[in-house]
C-alpha cells in the first residue's frame, strides 16, 4: 500500500440504488416545488379576538 486511503468502491447494486434515490429525492422536490404557493397569494393572519369582548 502507498498510505493513501481510498474510499471503498460501490457494488453496482448499490450504484444503482444511490441513482434511484436521488432521482426519487428530485422527484419529491420539484412536486414540493409545483405544490407550493407563492408568499403575494397568501392571506395574513388575523388575531383572534372573540376572548377581548368583555373588557
């Protein structure tokens, strides 16, 4: 050995099952992206203020 450490090398099993968690990871985020609403199209909170009435 030289002393210089290599990382260990991945079965193609393993190849193939780091792929499809990043594609399924891409997936996820472009639906999150596609589901999300912009901030302009949100409404803002109103307090509730039923529980001031009898002061």
């Amino acid at each position: 050995m030289d002393g210089v450490q290599r990382e260990p090398t991945q079965s193609r099993g393993e190849q193939i099952q780091a792929a499809e968690h990043e594609a399924a990871k891409q997936r996820l985020l472009a639906q999150a992206e596609a589901d999300r609403v912009p901030v302009e199209e949100t409404t803002r909170a109103v307090p509730d203020r039923r529980g001031n009435r009898g002061r």
